[in-house]
C-alpha cells in the first residue's frame, strides 16, 4: 500500500489513480482520512509503487504545480 497526502485536488488524483492501468499496473483508494489517501496496489515493490504514483500525477497539466507526498503505507 502507498498513501499520498494532498491537501487539494485529491478528486483528480483518486480519478487518475483508480483508472491508471499502464503495463498492468494498478491503484485503488483504500481510504481517505483528512489529506491522506491510502492505495492498494498490485507492484510488488511499494517505493516504486509510490514513485510511480507521484510521476504519474506530476505529468498531468494540474499535477506539475501540486504539492504533496508520496510514500508506503506500513
């Protein structure tokens, strides 16, 4: 599991994580508490996981000028 926190836009990013399918990798929200939102994923390897999420949300139009963090869930 990995979580983001993100104090704004966090609709775009579930929206964008729940449909990201690119070389058969997934997300699925979890659980959302204040800012944090916690993924499933199906990566093996959780930091990667989260690197990918953070790219994958950096390269949209509104994601460049975001700030958040990214990381594993334990």
């Amino acid at each position: 599991m990995i979580f983001l926190n993100a104090p704004i836009q966090q609709d775009k990013i579930i929206d964008l994580l729940n449909n990201y399918n690119e070389d058969g990798v997934t997300f699925q929200l979890k659980s959302q508490n204040g800012m944090k939102l916690v993924f499933d994923t199906n990566m093996e390897d959780s930091e990667a996981a989260a690197k990918l999420a953070k790219a994958a949300i950096k390269a949209q139009r509104w994601g460049s000028v975001l700030y958040f963090q990214a990381g594993v869930e334990k």
